[in-house]
C-alpha cells in the first residue's frame, strides 16, 4: 500500500509540474465551450487551480502555482446568467476561491462578488424549480444535479456559507425533490424525469428513468442533505426526505458478485 501511494504522489507531482506554467498547457480543442472557457472546472484554468490548491493546502507543491492558475481562473468574464454551475462559471469561481482563501481577507473582493452572482443564479433557478413542481411537470436532469443543477449549488453554498437563507432554501428544494409530485397517481418519486440519462426525450427511455448515480442522480442530493445534516444545517422535512431517497436506493438495489 505504501508503494502504490508513493507511485500515485508521484505521478500527481508529475502532472501538476507540467501544468506549472497555463501559458505552455493547451486545452483540448473541440470540446463544449464551457469546458475550455477560464472559469471551468472541467477543462478550464479552474479545475487546474484546483489541484495545485489541494497541492499547496497539504504542502504538496507550491503556493506560486496556485496564485498563478487561481489569476488565470479569474481573467476572463465571469458568467453568472442562468447557464452558470458548479462546472463553470461565477459558482466553479465561488467555489475555487474559497477553497484558496488562507485567511478571512484573502481574496475577499473576489469572492463576495462571485457569492453575491451565485445567490442571485440560485434564487432564480429556485423559482424555476418551485414553479415547476407546482404545476405538477417532471423535472430534467439539470434542473437538479451535481454538474449543471441545484445540487451544485448547494454544494456552494453549504461550503462558503452553511447559515445563509439562500443554503436553507436550496436545501428545502432538495427535500421537496424528494416528494412525489402533487396529484401524481403513481406516486412517483419527485426526481423522475421523463428524458433519458442523456436529458434529452428518447424513444430507447419510454415514460423516462430514475437516475441513482452521483452526476446527474439522486446520490448527489442525498450526500448534500447528509453533509448538511452533519453540520447541523437543516430544514423541515430533512431527515425525512434523506430516509425517503435511501428507500428508494434500498428497493432499486441490486446485488452480485
């Protein structure tokens, strides 16, 4: 075991020391837009400052580094509009630079603008959701998962801070995802959707599917209310609607070798 961790150190240590420099590294070409935008986590300078800042937190490489990706990050217009995530944009950058503050004033400018781009995304797609639910439609996958939806910014939010009003609301969104629709004769659970696991209509997924995975999947929920719930951050309903997703992973469970 202790060789197997000194090969993955130092092959990691090898990576990042040929990502030292984000004017010698080139993105891949031909991927989604938001993939090689500055902002992404995906394939972006973001997701490079990323691991140079967990590098550095754990004296692992050098604190230059990460500077210099986390400004790299931050050069280009950040977009907070609705298409904004975890993924990418003013939540990815939210997120970053509050994983790289060493101290309540580093970065503070940055980060309360890219909060405030964060909170005024979340609230409107809360209403989006909320409406949606009253009128008794199925959701789509982004609306709720971990890479483009709800549960990502949860994710945010419960990091930077876990006792705003906006962390309690989105929170509750959660459990109420964990609701059948109202009226709904089959008693669905709330986060079937009627796409397939590609969030598009597809004939191969007649009536649509129910997504356990962490990506796009109920599991990312679940995880994001049992953090919460750790951290003594919660809501009406919320153990309630932990004990409802777990029902509904104990019966789809399938076992083998």
């Amino acid at each position: 075991m202790t060789t197997i961790r000194i090969r993955a150190h130092t092959t990691a240590r090898t990576i990042l020391d040929d990502l030292a420099d984000p004017d010698h590294v080139r993105f891949v070409p031909g991927k989604p837009a938001l993939r090689t935008h500055p902002a992404s986590v995906g394939g972006g300078a973001a997701g490079v400052a990323l691991a140079h800042i967990e590098a550095a937190r754990t004296g692992h490489g050098p604190w230059e580094s990460a500077r210099t990706w986390i400004a790299r990050a931050l050069a280009g217009p950040v977009n907070g509009t609705s298409t904004a995530t975890l993924w990418a944009g003013a939540p990815a950058l939210g997120l970053l630079t509050a994983v790289a503050a060493t101290s309540p004033t580093h970065l503070a400018r940055a980060r309360a603008r890219l909060g405030e781009a964060a909170t005024r995304l979340t609230r409107h797609r809360l209403d989006q959701a909320h409406t949606r639910i009253d009128r008794g439609q199925r959701p789509s996958l982004a609306e709720f998962d971990l890479i483009q939806g709800l549960t990502g910014l949860a994710v945010y939010h419960l990091h930077t801070h876990p006792e705003a009003p906006i962390t309690r609301q989105v929170l509750a969104y959660l459990v109420r995802l964990s609701l059948p629709l109202p009226d709904d004769p089959h008693q669905l659970p709330g986060w079937w959707t009627e796409h397939s696991p590609h969030n598009r209509l597809d004939p191969d997924f007649p009536g649509g599917h129910l997504n356990l995975g962490v990506a796009h999947g109920i599991a990312a929920p679940l995880a994001v209310l049992s953090l919460a719930l750790r951290h003594r951050v919660t809501v009406d309903g919320h153990t309630d609607a932990i004990g409802r997703i777990l029902d509904v992973l104990d019966t789809r469970r399938h076992t083998g070798p």
